[in-house]
C-alpha cells in the first residue's frame, strides 16, 4: 500500500464523509436500521436494496460529536494492518501490482465501502492512488441523472416533457428526429433521453465517412466539437428507432449531450458549474469537477493499449456526456450520497430501474445502469483464490462504468460500494471485473476481518463515551 494512503492522512476526509453520511441524534448513538426493501414501479419485479433514508442530517454540536468520533474508531490500532484489510485486501493488491507489471496499465485504483463495518479499502498501484485525479468518462451520466432528480424534486422539470420544450430556441434542433421521412423530434422527451430510447444515432460511433470518434481518441488525435456540431452529426445520420419504440436501450452519447444542454437552460449558467454547485459542494468533493481548460494536466491520462493518450481538447467537449474528472475515493463519497439520498429522495431510485438490454453485460434503466457478469468471466481469479465461489453468479452492480475503465457501483445484494479505474481505453470490461474482485472480496474476508478487530476492541474505544 502506498504511504499516501496511510491511516493518519485520512482523518480529515473520514471528517469529511462522516459530517454527511452518517445520520445520528443530537446526542448519543444512532440506532441500526434495517435496510428497507422496493419494489420497482416497471419493467421487472425485483427487489432492490437500498442503504437507510436519512430522515434528518446532523448538525450544531451533534454533527462535531460524530466527526471526532468516528475519526478517532475508524483510526484505532489493527491487528491485521492498515485498514483491517489482511489477506484478503494483500490479494486485490497483487492483482493491481500485476496489471501494472503486465505493461497494459500503468496506473489502476479502487476505493470500496462497507455498509456493515462502515469501513473503506482502498488499492492503487502504478501512477494511481485513490487520491489521483483521473477522466472518469461515462460516471458523468450518473452525476446528470443526480442533477435531473434535484431538477424534478423542485418542479423545474418534468421527466415525461418533449426535450425540445427546455431547449429554448435551438435553431439546430429542427428535425433532428427523422425516421423513415417522418420528424419525430417533438415526441422525444427527457425520460427517453435518460433511458437511451430516443432512437438518435450515436455521434460518439458514427463520424464523417464511418470513422469512429473512439478510434481517434484511442490513437491519441485530438479534436474539439461544440453542442451545435454534435447536433449536426446526429442530424446528418438520422435517427435509428422512433422514440420509446425499441424494446432494447440503444446507447447514444447524443442523450446527454443533450440533457446537459436542458441543465444549461433552466439553470442559467454551465454544465460545470451545476455540478460544481449541485454535487461536489454538498459532498465536499475537491477534486471532482467537469474538465473544461486544455491545459489542465491533473488528471491522469489513460492508456491505449501501450501508449498514453493526451487528447486534452478532446475531453473539454465531452462534458456532459463524459467531461467528469475525479479520484476514486470521491467517486465512492458520490455512489454513497446518490444512493443514501444525500443529493435527492432516494425514495425515488426505483423508478429509475425499468432495465432494458443494452449490451453485454450491461442492461440501462432511466439515467443508471446494471451489469450483471456472467460466472466464467471471474473463473480464473477465483480459480486462484476463491475456489469456494467458483460457481457463484457474481454480485450486481447498479451505477455506470466508462470507456476507459472508470467505475462507480452500488451492490445491493452485499452492501457494499466500489469505485475506480483501470484507465485502459482498449479494455474497459477490465474496470468491471476489477470492480466485482473488489466488492467480493470486500464482503468475503475483508468483512470477516473487519468484524473481528471491532469485536476485539474495547467497548468504550467502539462507542467514546458522550
């Protein structure tokens, strides 16, 4: 483990977790609450679950009592070393050791949360640790979809309006919807564009004579594109499907170039600045903003293939789409406030999982996305060092990943929170198995341990007395 991650450096950003995830009274210990369970309003009936709603947040004196507290429990002397990780954490950091020896990566990190010990891991090796900036690409969706939901508590929006109704005059717009010579613009609204079920061609695949714009990136040519080109090209390939029509998520990036456009508009000012505003300042987030300055070299350029990719005009078009920059352990502070209700109603996240097919092995809801990975894809990790679950189906994973191997998920089914990035634009599957190691290790060994050293410390160093 890098000294960067030592126990002592992370008092200060536990604090600032603590002060907005942890709901206690005012005074003494808040009480365990049993995870509720959901059913979703459509697509199919199965059971979600979700982390607690806090009903009220700490504040005044109570808020200063659980910071110091936890910041103190969460730092006491472990037996097993740093974090209480033993074997089982030795083992994901092998296997980030490895993946950098391998010359296909030249940085990978994960950060991961447990809902039962309230305890983080968090692996980097390479030119990545969990406080490393880096593009966190298709993440940004998840930080739109948090937006929108704000957007939709304070009725400043509503989900089932034609896009066209938010978008002002957008003399680009006209026609932008044509599918066998019928314009079907104004019958695409902002649930299909969260849902991927607009039925827009993708500008992201599909560019001037069939290049792919993922090709460019991937060979390190830099471009720049505005909002009006972005219509233009989506414009000039014509729709693929009439809006809600298809029975599978069609997945364009034209949809939230789109949706951060609609942001723009009723919020008056930049895409960046709603985030900076609406997401990073309520979560204490300093390192999490949307790339807009070229000449930004902070985050951590990724990898294709072998070589490392500087495409810096390139990302400040992306914004809404994939601008977001971030480090993994903000990324999971963000999964935990999107899903505990710390930015909207989670109440309301069941309504978001109506899942469609996307593509393998991934299905999309309305603004989030479920990946369930088939056993045999883990078959040789666990082969090695989880024989005992070598035929157990792995965990899902509610959130989003990115093309360059970015993740950030929630898995319900074990509690357990898992963020990071392989930062690898040839292999992004890469991020989602190095996700689900994670989050099974995290509820496997990692848990046991944990329990254990909580259970061997002394009550009062647990629960300091008020």
């Amino acid at each position: 483990m890098r000294a960067s991650e030592s126990c002592a450096s992370n008092v200060f950003s536990m604090a600032i977790v603590v002060s907005r995830f942890v709901p206690v009274r005012a005074r003494g210990k808040a009480p365990r609450s049993r995870v509720p369970r959901f059913y979703p309003a459509g697509g199919e009936r199965e059971r979600e679950k979700l982390p607690t709603f806090p009903r009220e947040k700490p504040s005044g004196a109570g808020q200063i009592d659980v910071v110091l507290s936890l910041a103190v429990a969460s730092h006491l002397p472990d037996p097993k070393g740093e974090h209480g990780m033993g074997a089982a954490s030795a083992r994901l950091q092998r296997l980030a050791d490895r993946m950098i020896r391998s010359g296909m990566h030249r940085g990978v990190t994960l950060s991961m949360f447990d809902r039962d010990t309230g305890r983080e891991v968090h692996v980097g090796a390479g030119n990545l640790d969990s406080r490393t900036p880096y593009f966190a690409t298709g993440v940004t969706k998840l930080f739109v979809t948090a937006i929108l939901l704000q957007l939709l508590e304070e009725q400043k929006i509503d989900f089932d309006m034609p896009v066209v109704h938010y978008l002002g005059n957008c003399a680009h717009c006209s026609e932008l919807h044509v599918k066998d010579g019928v314009d079907r613009t104004g019958e695409v609204t902002i649930r299909h564009l969260m849902s991927h079920t607009s039925g827009f061609g993708d500008y992201f695949l599909y560019r001037m004579h069939a290049r792919r714009l993922r090709h460019e990136i991937a060979e390190g040519i830099d471009g720049a594109w505005n909002f009006e080109e972005v219509i233009q090209r989506t414009r000039s390939h014509g729709a693929v499907a009439a809006p809600g029509a298809s029975k599978r998520a069609i997945y364009t990036d034209t949809n939230y170039h789109l949706l951060g456009r609609v942001i723009e508009q009723i919020e008056g000012k930049s895409f960046a600045q709603v985030v900076q505003t609406r997401v990073a300042e309520r979560l204490g987030l300093s390192s999490t903003y949307i790339y807009c300055d070229p000449a930004d070299r902070h985050p951590m350029p990724p990898l294709s293939r072998r070589m490392q990719v500087h495409v810096p005009r390139t990302m400040t078009s992306f914004q809404a789409d994939s601008g977001l920059v971030t480090t993994s352990r903000e990324s999971l502070i963000f999964a935990r406030g999107f899903f505990e209700g710390y930015l909207f109603d989670k109440r309301v996240l069941p309504r978001l999982y109506t899942w469609r097919p996307m593509f393998f092995p991934a299905e999309f809801g309305t603004g989030i996305m479920k990946v369930q990975a088939p056993w045999w894809l883990h078959l040789p990790y666990r082969m090695t060092f989880l024989p005992q679950r070598v035929l157990h189906k792995p965990p899902r994973l509610i959130g989003h990943f990115g093309f360059g191997g970015s993740t950030c998920f929630y898995a319900p089914d074990l509690g357990v929170y898992v963020a990071g990035t392989v930062n690898q634009l040839s292999d992004p599957v890469r991020g989602i198995v190095f996700a689900v190691r994670g989050v099974e290790e995290m509820a496997g060994d990692i848990r046991q341990t944990q329990l254990a050293a909580l259970r061997a410390e002394p009550h009062d160093r647990r629960h300091p007395a008020e």
